[in-house]
C-alpha cells in the first residue's frame, strides 16, 4: 500500500516568505509526527498529532512554525517569514497510534526546504 | 531529558571489512525503546531494529548484529563484511514506552562509507 507522502520535495523560499509544507500519512493511521533535520544533524521532534489533535508542540522553534490537522488525516507545517535557519529538511512520520505499547513510525521522504 | 550521543561523525572501510558504530544515551525513563535508522542517499528513513530496555539480548540479523547493554548504556551496531550498498548514514534513537506519542529522539548520526 501506499506509505507517507511529502509535498513538494523540494522548496526554494526567499527569505521572509511563507511556506507550506503538507504531509499525507498512511491511511488510517492515527498518530502523525513532525521532525526538522538540519544538514548533518540527526532528526529533531517538532510536533505530534493524535487524530486532529495537536497533543505535543514543545519542539517548534519560534512562533513563526505553525502545524494543523484540520480532520485528522492530511497535516500542513506552515512557516511563517521563513530565515535562512530555516533551511532544513522537514520529516512527516505517521503510526497506528493504538493502545500497544509502541506503534512503528513510518516516515516520509521529507521536504527540503531552502531559504535564500 | 533524553539524549542520544553517537561520537562517531564519520567511518571509512574498506569493503569487507566489519564495523562497529557506537551509541551512547542518556534517559530517565526506566522502560524506553532504541532503535537504529539508516538513511541513504535518497534521504529516507529506513528503520532497522527496535528493542526494548527488559531484553539485554544481543540479536543478529544477517551481516547486522545488535549488543545492547544497560549497565554502560549504549546499543552499538555491527555490521560484518561491510558492502559498498551499506554507504549511509546511520542514527541510533530512543524512545519512552507507554504512551501513543512515542517521540523520537535520535543522535547526529554516523556517516559510513564503504569503499570497494
């Protein structure tokens, strides 16, 4: 079956630009992970959803990150007056989100956001 | 907090031969999860083993082994007779247990490069 999907791959953003980045998880799943992965540096957590809602925001940076998951499906990373720290590759990851004691993130091929 | 510390930045082999990559981590949690990722080229994440903080059982799979112990708390990864296709970066990850929102939280990876 299908598994997470990412778009765009690839976005070149003008400093002071707002982007959109949109993650499609598997279907069904109902846990969905954000991560930004700067060059050369392992993933770091950005937020966490559970069905529509946001559940954990402790790891977005500034203000300027905003995420939703209007109707706990598709979910949209928005960054707002994007700067050049922004650059980094953006990693949606989704799981069942049961009530096992783990559920297996699956991840996306990520977006790859560059900021002039 | 957690954290998860791979010392190593970058390795270089020569096909054939065995490496070891090192991870060390730190958690407060008495019952976590850890986890090893590789990440080619392409940049997807491609998840390779999960074990619990109960089994101290080192696992082999293939050319891929496994030697968690918690006494030093660290969770290396070998690979024997390295092949050319192992060239990625590997990260080492931790995770709680017992709640739907199992956060990652990886180290900076290890870059390997195996050279025919």
């Amino acid at each position: 079956g299908a598994g997470v999907s990412q778009s765009p791959r690839y976005k070149v953003a003008k400093r002071g630009q707002d982007v959109a980045l949109r993650c499609d998880p598997i279907s069904g799943h109902v846990s969905l992970f954000w991560y930004q992965q700067a060059l050369g540096q392992g993933p770091e957590f950005l937020t966490y959803f559970q069905n529509e809602a946001q559940l954990d925001k402790s790891g977005l940076p500034s203000d300027r990150f905003f995420a939703e998951r209007p109707e706990g499906s598709v979910s949209t990373l928005k960054i707002q007056r994007t700067q050049q720290e922004d650059s980094a590759v953006y990693l949606c990851a989704s799981s069942l989100g049961d009530l096992r004691p783990y559920n297996e993130q699956f991840f996306g091929p990520g977006t790859r956001l560059t900021v002039l | 907090a957690q954290k998860v510390t791979q010392a190593q930045t970058e390795i270089s082999v020569v096909e054939k031969e065995d490496v070891t990559l090192d991870c060390v981590y730190e958690t407060r949690d008495t019952t976590y999860y850890l986890f090893w990722y590789k990440q080619p080229p392409s940049g997807e994440l491609v998840f390779l083993i999960r074990r619990n903080s109960f089994d101290e059982q080192n696992e082999i799979s293939g050319r891929y082994s496994w030697n968690f112990q918690k006494s030093t708390s660290s969770f290396n990864f070998t690979i024997t007779a390295s092949q050319v296709v192992d060239s990625a970066v590997y990260f080492c990850a931790l995770s709680p247990i017992g709640n739907a929102g199992n956060m990652l939280t990886f180290g900076g990876g290890t870059r390997l490069m195996v050279k025919p």
